[in-house]
C-alpha cells in the first residue's frame, strides 16, 4: 500500500472545504477524483462494486511526496536557559511496563524518561537495554545494575555535582520482596561539563535527531524526532539546578508549592525553592494534553499523541476508583511506543463542496498510473435549518473509529478459533501488521501489552475503506457493510439524508428533528450520552426508528475535549471495565474517561440498558455462518401485520445474502423485558434454534461458566426482530443482526427481507404519526410473565444446523 490517506473531517456541510493529506511512498504521481459510494462489496453474489463519479474543481494528477507518522506518546519542554544546568537531580516515580527487551521486539532500545540529551550531548534518565536505570551525561552512561521489575512502581532519581563531580544514582523499588537484593545507590564522578544544545527537555523519550526535512514537519515539536519512546507510567517528575542529598530528593517528592507558605515560596522549603526549575504535577489538568509545572518558570509540557491520563498513580491507595475524588492519587501517565493522535501531515489537496450537492456517502479515490489505489471516505451532511427528506441515515462513525485499524486477526492468538476458520489477510491487515506507526484499534492492545482506550480519526484509516473484507465475517463489516444499505436505498429509489454519530452527539435533538424517520447502520456498537440522548428523546416526541443491526448501544465512549480546536470528534474514548466481550480490561482504578471524567464500560452498568434504545440487546455472536428468521404468532397482530405484506407466514426470512450466507448472523440481539425493553413489544420473527455452537451467549448474560452456552442448546442464542411503539406516535423496528444488511442487496433487492424492509421504511417514512394501537395492546409484563420468543416460537423452527436443537429447545417449553 503506497497510496494511504486521511481528510480533516468525517462529515462536511455544502459549502464548506474540506482537507485531504496524502501519502504517496514510490509513485512520483497519483490521481485524484471525487466519487459517490454506493456499494462496496466486491461478492460476486451481489451487484458488484458501485460507485458514481462527482465533478469536482480539485480533480487531477498531483506530485507525489511520501508522509511519515511519527507514533509514539512523549511531553517536551522548548530550551530555555533555565534547562541548561551545570549540575541537576532529576527525579521521578516509574511504572515500566516493557524494561527489558530483546531482538524478538519489534522496535527495541533505551527508552528515555526525563532527557535533554542526543548524539552524546546533553543529560538525561533513561532505563537502558538491559532494563537498568541509566544515567547519561554526554557520551557518558551510568547505570544500576539491578533490573527494574515491571508493571511494579519504582522510585528513581541522579544527581550530578558539576563542582566535584560527583554522581548518584538511585533505584528504590516501592516493594521489596523476600528475596529481592538490596539496592544501593551507585556513586561515581564524571570530571566533565554538560554540553547543551538547543532541543527539548522531553518526557518518556529523547531527542533521536534533528530533521528540516519532509519526515521532520509531521513530528511533534516540528523538525524534532523523538526516539527512544517509553512504555509505562511516569509519576511526579522533578528537575532541580544542584545536586540533592538524599533527604532533600525525599522532601522535593512533594513537589513545589507556590502560595502554600507564608513565604510564598516555590518548594517546600526555602532552600529547595531556589534550586526548582520544573516540578510537573500530571494530576493537574488530567482532561488536557498538557503536562502542568508547578515550578517557578511554569514549564508547562504539551503532550504528544494522547498518552493515558486518569490512571492510578504511586501513591494510589484503592479506596476511590473515581479520580475527580481522589486526583492526586492519579499523577501517573501511561505512554506508549505506539500512540497517536495526529499524523499531522502536509494538506495535499482540497476541495469545496457544492452548495447543491445531495447528503449521501462520498470518498476522495486516488489512484496511481501504476495501478495503486486508496479511498477517503467522508459524509455529506445537511446544515441544521436545511431542508431535509424524510429519511435519514445515521452512519456509526463511533463504532468505525473503535475498530479503526484493526490489529486482531494478527496479534489475537485465539482468531482462528474465534471464527472458525483460518483468518483470511486483506493487504490492509499485512500493511498495518508491518506499520504500526499507523496505529491500533479500540479492540488491540499497545506493544507493551496495554489496552488501547483511544483512537484518533486523523490519521490513515484502512478499515473504513470500500473493498474490505474483515476476517471476522470474511465480509464487509462496519463502513462497507453499511453500504449494503446504501445500496438498497439508491436501488429502491429513496431519497435520504446522512449524518454521523459525530454530528448528533455535538447536535443533539436540533439534528434529529424534521426526520420522520431515522435509520441505523448495521453495528452501532459505540455510543455516546449525549447521542443515546437525543435518539431517546426523538423517538419520545414521535420519531421513527429503524435499527437495522445488532450489538448496538453496547459501549460508552465520549470525545475528549481537548483536541476540539481540531474540529470535532477528533479523538474518542473508551475503557473497558468488568464486564462485556472484552479483548482487554482496564485495571483497577482506571475506569473512568480521561477526557469527560465519566464512568466507561457497558451502558448497561450505567443504568441504561441497550434494550431500552431499539427494544432488543446484544445476546450473543458467532463468526461461521449466518441462518435465517421465522415469522411468530405476534407478526400478525394487526399493530404490526402491515409489514408482512407480501410474505407468507412459512416463509425462510433470509435464508441467504452476502455475510454469512443468511440474514441472522455475526452478532445478535433479542427482546427482554426484564432488560429494558418495553412491555408492548411485538417480537414478530426469531432465529432461535438455528445456530452453531460456534454462536455463544454474551458473558454479561451469564454468572460462571458451564456447558450449554452454545447456538445448538441455549434459548438465548438468537435474533428477534421486533417492533414496538413509542409516544406520540412513534416506534421503532428492530431487525436485531448485523449480517441483515447483507441480504438486502440478494437477487437485485428482490427478495423477503428487502419486502420487510421496505414495508417498515415506506411506513415509518409516511407523514402524521403511526396509528394508534388498541387498548387492549397494553401488557404488564411483570418479571415472572417473560417468556422467551424461542419457546413462543418452537413450534415453528426448523433447526437447520443441529438436529439437537429442537428436542433441547422443546424440553425447556415443557
């Protein structure tokens, strides 16, 4: 892939410009066309690739020029003369995750902690290759010979007396166990003075080199790279100007304190407030990227590519798990080798986007005369107070950003029994597999083992692209399994407005309001507050709701707000706690947002259940085939028979399509009113008895493991496609799987599920509110009144997997 890229945006208002960076690595030139996307799948089963070209003033052949991203978190200090010291102590509390590594690593070295140092100049604390403290002094290097310990807290600190030359350095473990060597200071003398030269003081790295070149304007400072990233946690550094004792290094771990005594000096004592030149509190501003100097010269330090903050410090004690009631107990910083939030390149083009122009899927293609290509999506979006059609599209740019770069089919060592087969690559997973300065997903772990908990949309993003197939489904998933249901609104002839996840969380109700109808992608797993609010508060004044997936509402995610001077959604959050399909979990103590301070995890473990948002939830998934729905006994209750017409009651819904083979597959959700969804709920076709035992239930739903779990056996395992309605004349449709999609477009649209779809769509699309149901429609649905749709159903399933399963399903009706 030598054709990769990024835009400013995801949505654009007609009128607006819109920035397009581009990296061309080889070709001297590369050609760029604005098109409309309409289909991205490439199964010959379906109709194919499809997309429209636009006129656009920025079309045409461009000069290629390769674009570095410079990955990695780290906090720099511009040169001052006050950094320039003769002699120093520097001092700070480390957590190191990865101390020690070995050529098996894909990128090993030093990793530096607090520097001013490069080429053999300079001064700096660093843990070296062999997981030792280090000192450097010039070309000069000292070390404790004893190993950090990772993942375990360490108290380290030097001292340099340019006078007698003295060195100390010293490694003081927060716990020592029975058998741990004692660690004494080491004590030595450089007879030389610190060459200084003008670069940065830089936290968790250190100065690799100077660049004025293309490689050096994407790095942070500009023209400066920084190498020698750290993984780990950095806690209370400190610099002073002299050489400390020991009891005064002890004292100065209080930092400085300005105002706090009658003094108003700016250390703890008088004499150690004339020697401070930065006491960095990262406690302070834990929603900002800036590392906070309580020091006399306020070196406050920019971070760079939005290390973890709101993460348990040294001296955390275990009693508060919210660091806005405990904030000094989360000084700590994570950073890591692999962060980014930026990649900060040159603009390679732009384009400004017709007034006229309709609301749909776009990309910037650029292709190369040597056959290289690459696509930039982007979405179109009405003004709010613009006109608007009846429709709607809600894209879940969220949930794109959380899978954004995706790692797992190379890095999870359980993929292949997770999917049941081999993962099949995409030249996307073996590029970002060899360049990980691109960035992971939501769903991957940093290099040292870590779980990524944000993810930055300006930056190449190769899963949000037409033509990828992801090895879970061995389909499209997320954007171009979203472009089966483009497809079908083009082919059916709907006119449809789009806009982001993104648009409604900053908008709220103002973006929903005028739409009769607003539609889902196919796996809006990842949500904000404030979008769950507005679409609660839409369907509550009579908006219609068609959730055209499953595994929706399921994670709480915020955009942090300190990257808003970039635009919008820049960079969005997300921790994962103690429960939910997790691929990793944060650690104790560090579940709340960094950037809004909220509680992270499941909605569900907020008070707000999924099935309280489109009348289902999440159940269980499974990555091996796809099977089909049947109609129930409430399809034909007069509230909601209208959508059946033109299908018989023993018709296989969806027993075909493009992901899976069938309509009810990859992630599943059902009806359950014990769970939110509403009493009234008319669960009209199911799944239930069709699935494989690679299908299992969600471990949310369950207390310890057992036998039983699977597809083949549990009344769980399956999809329910329902309706209910909501007041004013309101309601939703739910279709409850996310492989649905993928049978709209089968036989040219004609086809059951595409009759379904389109009677709910032309009914829920219609002007003046949904009829009203009759009195008797009221249920009370108490907890010992559920009854599972699959027993409801079991008359009517035909198990076309396991011949186990209708016998199983029939002994839990008796």
């Amino acid at each position: 892939m030598r054709l990769t890229g990024y835009a400013n945006k995801f949505s654009v208002h007609p009128g607006e410009t819109i920035k397009f960076y581009v990296n061309c690595d080889g070709p001297a030139k590369y050609d760029v066309s604005i098109v409309q996307m309409i289909n991205g799948d490439t199964n010959p089963r379906g109709p194919g690739f499809i997309e429209k070209k636009i006129a656009s003033k920025c079309e045409g052949r461009y000069d290629g020029v390769k674009q570095v991203v410079h990955s990695g978190s780290h906090a720099y200090v511009a040169d001052a003369p006050q950094l320039r010291v003769e002699s120093f102590t520097l001092q700070c509390w480390i957590w190191p995750t990865m101390p020690k590594t070995d050529t098996r690593y894909w990128k090993h070295g030093a990793q530096g902690l607090v520097t001013k140092w490069s080429d053999n100049k300079g001064y700096g604390l660093f843990i070296n290759e062999d997981g030792c403290i280090e000192l450097r002094i010039n070309e000069q290097k000292f070390a404790v010979p004893v190993q950090l310990r990772d993942h375990a807290w360490h108290f380290v600190a030097a001292t340099f007396d340019a006078e007698t030359g003295e060195v100390t350095i010293y490694h003081e473990p927060q716990i020592v166990y029975a058998l741990d060597p004692l660690i004494e200071p080491v004590t030595t003398s450089y007879s030389g003075t610190i060459t200084h030269e003008p670069i940065p003081l830089v936290m968790a790295g250190y100065v690799g080199k100077l660049d004025a070149g293309q490689s050096g304007r994407s790095s942070m400072p500009q023209g400066v790279i920084i190498e020698g990233h750290y993984n780990g946690k950095l806690d209370s550094p400190r610099l002073c100007n002299r050489a400390l004792s020991r009891l005064e290094i002890e004292t100065m771990k209080a930092g400085a304190q300005p105002g706090m005594t009658e003094r108003r000096n700016s250390g703890p004592t008088g004499a150690l407030s004339e020697c401070i030149v930065a006491s960095w509190d990262l406690a302070d501003g834990i929603n900002t990227i800036i590392c906070k100097d309580h020091g006399p010269y306020r070196f406050d330090a920019p971070l760079v590519n939005c290390p973890v903050r709101a993460i348990t410090g040294h001296n955390w004690s275990g009693q508060n798990f919210d660091w806005k009631f405990a904030q000094k107990e989360y000084g700590a910083i994570h950073f890591h080798d692999d962060d980014l939030d930026n990649a900060r390149w040159d603009v390679s083009f732009e384009w400004e986007v017709p007034e006229d122009i309709k609301s749909r899927f776009y990309a910037a293609k650029l292709t190369t005369p040597e056959g290289d290509e690459d696509y930039i999506p982007f979405w179109v979006v009405p003004k709010l107070g613009a006109k608007k059609e009846k429709i709607a599209v809600m894209v879940p740019t969220i949930s794109y950003m959380a899978y954004a770069n995706e790692h797992v089919a190379c890095n999870a060592g359980g993929a292949e029994l997770f999917v049941y087969r081999v993962p099949i690559m995409q030249q996307q997973n073996m590029f970002l597999a060899e360049h990980r300065e691109y960035g992971g997903s939501i769903y991957d772990t940093h290099t040292d083992g870590s779980g990524i908990s944000l993810s930055s949309r300006l930056r190449p993003i190769l899963s949000i692209r037409p033509k990828y197939d992801h090895f879970l489904a061995q389909a499209p998933w997320q954007y171009p399994a979203d472009l089966h249901l483009i497809y079908w609104l083009e082919t059916m002839g709907y006119e449809y407005d789009v806009f982001t996840d993104e648009d409604l969380t900053y908008e709220g109700l103002a973006r929903l309001e005028g739409y009769n109808v607003v539609i889902t992608g196919s796996h809006p797993e990842h949500n904000s507050g404030p979008q769950l609010d507005a679409l609660h508060n839409y369907t509550q004044r009579g908006g219609r709701l068609m959730y055209m997936g499953a595994d929706g509402w399921y994670w709480v995610h915020s955009y942090h707000p300190a990257y808003e001077e970039l635009g919008r959604g820049v960079v969005t959050e997300m921790r994962r706690c103690e429960s939910g399909i997790r691929t990793w979990r944060a650690d104790p103590g560090e579940y709340y947002h960094q950037g809004t301070g909220e509680l992270g995890g499941m909605w569900r473990y907020r008070g707000r259940y999924l099935h309280s948002v489109a009348g289902v939830g999440m159940s269980s998934e499974g990555f091996d085939i796809s099977s089909y729905f049947s109609r129930t006994p409430d399809s034909m209750d007069p509230r909601v028979a209208w959508a059946f017409n033109g299908i018989d009651y023993d018709e296989k819904l969806g027993n075909f399509g493009l992901v899976g083979g069938g309509a009810a597959g990859l992630e599943l959700d059902i009806v359950d009113t014990m769970l939110g969804s509403p009493p009234h709920t008319l669960t009209v076709a199911t799944s239930a008895g069709r699935h494989t035992e690679a299908y299992l239930l969600v471990m949310e739903d369950f207390g310890f493991n057992q036998q039983g779990l699977d597809g083949t056996v549990h009344p769980r395992v399956r999809a329910d496609i329902t309706f209910h309605e909501t007041p004013n004349g309101g309601g939703c449709f739910a279709f409850s799987s996310i492989a649905y999609c993928g049978s709209l477009p089968w036989n040219n649209c004609d086809n059951n599920i595409s009759r379904l779809t389109k009677n709910v769509l032309d009914r829920f699309a219609a002007d003046g509110p949904l009829p009203a149901p009759p009195a008797d429609a009221f249920r009370h649905r108490g907890r010992a009144d559920y009854e599972s749709p699959a027993l409801a159903s079991s008359q009517k399933a035909e198990p076309a997997v396991s011949p186990a399963v209708e016998p199983a399903v029939m002994a839990m009706q008796k």
